[in-house]
C-alpha cells in the first residue's frame, strides 16, 4: 500500500504574452491550482489543473477544505476508487467546472505517482498505442 501522507495545495499566476479576450471575457492570467501529493515513502506526485482568469481560487478551496482531506491515509495507487469516492463526496457540486477541475489535479497527481514508482512515462502506462499526441 501507497499510504499519502501529505497533500499541498497551491496556486500560481501566470500571465499570458499577449492578453486576449472573446465575446464573454479577458484572458489576463492564467489562474494554475497545483496539488502535491506525498506519500510515506517519500513519492511525491503532481497535478495541476488551470482557469483563464476566474475560480482558481474556489477549486483550491474545494481542494484543500474537502478533498485533500479525504485523502490523507488512502492508498495513491487505487486511483480509480479515489476517484470515484472523491466524486461522490462532492456530489452536490459534481455537475461544475470548479469540481471537475480539482478532480483532475488530482487524478493527474496520482497518475504522476504511478508512473514513477513504475519509471515508465504516462504514455507507455495508458497502453503505448502512441508516442505522441498532437495538440493545440
């Protein structure tokens, strides 16, 4: 078993080169809720999760006043029940962005931890059918 120990919640500020804007906002800062998760072994394992200018704030408040709490003493290798148990505890607001977005800091986070108790990177852990994935 994996235990966490400890889980660390905090945010950075990123502001872009160039501030854009569409029909309903302004992107002036990238608003970034990082989630460190360290268990009693040592392994530490990161997530993060980013806004365009508004609710950073409220997904580290979910994160660190109801989700990381839930947290401390579970095995970091049952992702999937994790998961599911942190969705269910947040039932009432499970339908939003700000839920949604703390989840996956999270789920990142703990995937981080697999893959490296496995030294393999996420790629060759989520099957190795690619390499590369083009983004945008």
């Amino acid at each position: 078993m994996h235990t966490i120990e400890r889980v660390e919640i905090l945010q950075v500020d990123i502001p872009p080169a160039v501030v854009r804007s569409d029909a309903i906002q302004s992107f002036v800062t990238q608003e970034t809720p990082i989630v460190r998760i360290t268990c009693a072994d040592g392994v530490v394992g990161t997530g993060y999760t980013y806004t365009i200018g508004t609710g950073g704030s409220s997904v580290c408040a979910l994160l660190r006043d109801h989700l990381a709490p839930a947290l401390i003493g579970r095995d970091a290798a049952q992702i999937e029940a994790l998961w599911k148990d942190l969705f269910f505890l947040t039932h009432a607001t499970a339908v939003g962005a700000i839920t949604s977005l703390a989840l996956a800091a999270i789920d990142t986070a703990l995937w981080d931890i697999r893959c490296r108790r496995a030294s393999l990177p996420l790629w060759k852990m989520a099957g190795g059918a690619q390499k590369q994935v083009p983004v945008y």
